[in-house]
C-alpha cells in the first residue's frame, strides 16, 4: 500500500485496525494483557468519530514514554466513584473505569464516576460507544457522548473539572458503533494509514536471511535443510476428527 495510490478516504475493517493498533501498542510500556483492551478503546474512538487513529500517530511519544500506573478508584457513596487517573490517557484507564462503573451499577442499579487527571478527557466519551459492549448504557454529564472529539464541547471537557460519566445497566444492548464499522468500515485518511502501518511495522522482528529461515512452523538450516515442527512445539489436536459425535451414528 502507497499513500500515493489514492487522495481519497480509505475505509477500514476492524480487523485492520486492530492489527495495526495492537503491533504499535506493543511499543509502549503497556502490559501485554492490557493491550488487547486499549487496542480496542481506540477502534472504538476511531469508528465513533473520535480522536481515533490521527489521535494515535499525535499521541504516539507520548504513549510510548508514559510508564503505566493503574488509576486511584474510590467509593465515596454507593454507586458514586471518585477516579484519579494520574496522568495516563483517557484509553489507558478506560477498561479499568468501565470496570468499576459496570461492577457498581449491577450492584446499586446506577453508578456515577468522577473522572480526574486524565490526558485527552474528551476521549473518555469512547466509553459511550463501548458501553453496549459491556451490558451498559454510558453518558457524560454535559450529555450524550458520541460526537466528535473536536469544537466546543471537546473544548468544555478540557477547560472543566473532573469528566463525570454516568452508566445504568443495558442487558442486551446493541453495539451500534461496532456493527457500522463491520459493515461500512472507517474512513481513514490514506497517509495517515501508511503512517501508522509502517509504525506498526516497527514491532515486527527484523527481516534479516536469518529471521525469514526461521519464520512460521519449519526452521530452513543455511544449507537448505528443512526442519519440521518437533513435537513439543505441535500443539495440533486432531481428536475432534478421529473421535465419535454422540449424535452421529457410526458409519460402520
């Protein structure tokens, strides 16, 4: 892919984008567990219209250099959460936040949480889009939080104090935002895509004659040898072919 190849809009799939955002999540401090949760913050951010992937590829040193600290949640009152983010972004303590608002709601039938030292604010309005994706229904205080992460409201997140969202539980809620991205897709502009993708390129191993004879389930030795899969790396299970189905009657 060239960024030169068209001025117009790309429109991603998930399953790009995830790719993509994971490989560059893995060059931050982020813990290996955590990053399947954060990638998908910003695929939603992105398919709600968001700071998205340009807010990524902005953000990226600052991403990479931040050293993780999990966020100080305190129960003032039932229901009502205090969350001090110490200075991580918005997708970094989303997961935990949405975490502790869906444990309180089932719990109190409502949950309310501050929200405070957070970079990017505005962005904890992803949690609106990813709230279906948990059993909930997710507001901010100012109102409903899908719109984009640009002009005045954006501005009114940044300029207040603690960023209160709001959450009831919505058993079988649909995900809207995923569903239009699975069918539509997002629109990206193209060389920001080529932007990121060659930055996530940057979390590959290095291509060298070496890496490339050792790549995938055979090992090819210098001199052409091919060595196949040894036993304790073959972790195929071919039971479910060979084993009866209950319910299907022996052929024999």
């Amino acid at each position: 892919m060239n960024a030169t190849c068209t001025k117009e809009a790309v429109m991603l799939l998930p399953r790009e984008m995830r790719l993509v955002v994971e490989r560059i999540l893995l060059l931050t401090h982020l813990p290996p567990g955590a990053i399947p949760a954060v990638r998908d913050v910003v695929l939603y951010s992105a398919a709600a219209g968001l700071g998205g992937l340009a807010l990524l590829h902005f953000r990226f040193e600052s991403l990479r250099a931040k050293e993780p600290a999990p966020p100080q949640i305190t129960e003032t009152a039932p229901g009502h959460l205090l969350i001090d983010a110490r200075g991580q972004h918005a997708w970094m303590v989303l997961p935990m936040i949405l975490d502790a608002l869906a444990e309180a709601a089932a719990r109190e039938g409502a949950a309310m949480a501050a929200v405070t030292g957070v970079t990017d604010p505005e962005e904890l309005r992803t949690a609106c889009a990813l709230g279906p994706r948990t059993g909930l229904s997710v507001f901010v205080s100012e109102g409903d939080c899908t719109g984009p992460a640009t002009g005045p409201d954006a501005a009114l997140l940044r300029t207040k104090g603690p960023v209160a969202l709001l959450a009831a539980p919505a058993p079988g809620a649909r995900d809207a935002v995923l569903e239009r991205a699975l069918r539509g897709g997002t629109a990206v502009d193209p060389a920001l895509w080529w932007a990121l993708h060659q930055l996530s390129n940057s979390a590959l191993a290095t291509d060298t004659p070496e890496s490339r004879r050792h790549a995938g389930p055979v090992i090819v030795e210098a001199d052409g040898r091919i060595i196949g899969r040894s036993d304790h790396d073959d972790d195929t299970d071919l039971s479910l072919l060979t084993a009866a189905h209950p319910d299907i009657p022996d052929a024999h």
